[in-house]
C-alpha cells in the first residue's frame, strides 16, 4: 500500500476536521425528518414535480454507496496520520462545505418542495463539490488511502450532483407552474446533452476521472430507464450524453498520459 509521510502527523484535531465529521453525519440524518413528523419524504416532493428527465426511482438508491462514501472520507480525513497531508487539508473546508449543502437541501425540500432556493442550495453545493473534483483530479500521484477514501467518494459524489442539479433546476421550472407542454421531450432532450458536455468536459479537464464517469452514466440510464420509455427524443439524448461522457473520460485519460 502506498504511503506518504506528513510533516506533524498526529497534531491536535482543527476546526475543519470537525465540520468534516460533523456535516457528514449532518447529511445523512436529515433524511429522516419526515419519520419525526417534519416535512415529506424527498421522494414524494420529487414525484410532485415529476419531469421527463427525473430519473428512474431505483437510481437513487446510489446514496447509501455516497453515504458510506462520505463517512468513510470523514473518518479518514480525521485520522492522525492525515492531520497534515496537504491534499486533505485542501479537502477539507469544501467537503464540508458539500456534506452541509446535502443536509441543507435535504432539511429544505422535505419541507418545502423542489423550489428555486432548492436549486441554489444544490448548486452551492455543486460548486463545494467541483473544488473537491479539481483538487482531487490535479494531484499527480495519490495514495491508496487518498484514492480509496478520498478520489472515489467525492468525484462519485460531485458527477451524482451534477446531474441532479440539472434535474433539480427542471423541477423547480415546474414548481413554479413553468410547464414545457409539448416541447417538453424536445427541452428535456437538449437538458440532457448539455449536462453530458458539462460532463464531458468536467472529465477531458479532470483527466478522465473513471468514479465521475461511472457514476454519471447510472445517472443517464435512469433517465433513459425513465424519460426515454416515454419519449425517443430524450431516449436519443441521454444516448449522445453516454457517447459524449465516454469520449471524454476517454480523451481525458489520454490527456493524462
């Protein structure tokens, strides 16, 4: 296994260890305010504003892979060892920064729905997690530690918000009664596209981060499970986002070499 001394390893625990720790445990409790009488379950607000591109149900069980993903990141950023390893340390106030934003946003949709202040937490939260994906993808030689705990959670979760950004921002077009009618397949389609060149680009730029691609492309073929059952256009769209997203973690990962 491969291991990297850290000048001060061991040093007393700081405030963003803590937040890490704290945000992580955050994100995974505030999904279960509906079972306290507080809000409805975010499956049932999604279903309220149900859009053709809202993914499969079955696609959002990833969450207990980023749940464990998450906690095992905040345990490892915790550890004596990592105190002073300088990609954690850069890792630290935006990962926490994107657990707070999942906890935020789950406490925020369970109790008031899908709106437009839903779409700025998700997207703050977006941008804590693309710092983290920069950061991650510009190192040039991790460890397996770093690559298990740290690459894998938190590119996976950064490519899953990605595109539920994207979904979210349909969503709340809906909440506030902007319905598409009949061209709704046609938007949906061109949605669809443009977060796999987003994606895409995210990928050639992140030298084809492989966690990213994965997860992006279960993300399309719950859309494509979805959506593209009820309309060929958003069918033939999540099918030139796969082509896109394996183009670029492809080119990406030659850019890498």
């Amino acid at each position: 296994m491969a291991t990297r001394s850290h000048p001060g390893a061991g040093s007393t625990v700081n405030t963003a260890v803590i937040a890490v720790l704290i945000a992580a445990a955050l994100q995974i409790l505030t999904p279960v305010m509906p079972a306290l009488g507080i809000g409805e379950p975010i499956g049932s607000q999604s279903d309220s504003v149900r859009t053709i591109i809202t993914p499969a149900g079955w696609a959002f069980s990833i969450w207990g892979a980023l749940y464990t993903g998450s906690t095992l990141f905040a345990i490892y950023q915790a550890l004596p060892a990592q105190r002073n390893n300088p990609l954690i340390e850069r890792l630290r106030w935006p990962a926490a920064g994107a657990f707070l934003g999942n906890a935020l946003w789950a406490a925020y949709t369970q109790v008031f729905g899908l709106s437009a202040i839903s779409v700025v937490i998700i997207g703050a939260t977006l941008l804590c997690l693309l710092v983290c994906y920069r950061t991650l993808s510009s190192a040039r030689q991790l460890t397996t530690g770093e690559r298990w705990l740290a690459y894998l959670p938190l590119c996976a979760l950064a490519a899953w918000l990605t595109v539920a950004t994207t979904v979210n921002i349909a969503a709340a077009l809906r909440y506030h009664g902007v319905e598409a009618g009949e061209s709704a397949p046609v938007i949906g389609a061109i949605i669809v596209v443009v977060a796999g060149a987003i994606g895409a680009t995210a990928l050639v730029r992140g030298r084809g981060n492989l966690p990213y691609a994965a997860v992006f492309l279960w993300a399309l073929s719950a859309i494509f499970a979805a959506g593209g059952q009820q309309s060929s256009l958003v069918a033939g769209g999540v099918a030139v986002a796969a082509v896109l997203i394996i183009g670029g973690a492809i080119a990406g990962a030659r850019r890498a070499r």
